[in-house]
C-alpha cells in the first residue's frame, strides 16, 4: 500500500517534470514588450528574458545621450518585469498555485 502511494507521487513528479519542460520550450517562443516615453523606445524579450528587439524613435536620438540611455534601461525593465509576470503565470497553471514561491532557476 505505501509502495502504491510512493508510484503515484512519482508519476505525478514525472508529469509536472513534462509539463514544466513545456512552459520553458513556450516561453521561448513568446514575445513581451516593455516600453518607455509613450513608445518612444520599445524592447521585446521573450519569456526567458533573451533581448530579441529594441526599436528607438529617430526623434529620441536628437535627445541627450542620458535620456537615451534612461529610456533604454525603463524600457528593458518594463520588458523583464513582464517576462518575469508572465513566466509566474504559467508556472502556477503547471503547479495548480501550490507552489507560489518556488524559484526554479530558468522561469
């Protein structure tokens, strides 16, 4: 009877191993953006928090270098702020919510 219950959180450890596979494969795949000074500039990460884009406004570069460059950085916090949103999101789809505060390297 113990051996029986030990199978079945074995197979349910090995179910979510696949399903956690899965989140991380789909993250990749995904594109967030971030944004600053009304989409002056504009970042895309996908859910592995990768910088795939970053699109400036020709009129922000006849600004000074510092607000360039402080638009860039909000931008690709925005952006990572949102991965980090999104790869929460789908862990707790994978996990039901029971494990909120589980930091797995990767997500």
């Amino acid at each position: 009877m113990f051996n029986k219950g030990i199978g079945n959180i074995y197979k349910q450890a090995q179910q979510m191993q696949k399903k956690m596979a899965k989140v991380q494969e789909d993250l990749k795949n995904l594109s967030i953006e971030g944004n600053a000074g009304d989409g002056m500039v504009k970042v895309v990460v996908n859910g592995k928090k990768d910088l795939l884009s970053v699109d400036i406004n020709e009129s922000v570069l006849k600004e000074d270098k510092e607000m360039v460059e402080d638009l860039i950085l909000v931008a690709v916090k925005q952006a990572m702020s949102n991965a980090d949103q999104k790869a929460e999101e789908m862990m707790k789809d994978v996990t039901g919510g029971a494990l909120p505060n589980l930091n797995i390297p990767g997500f």
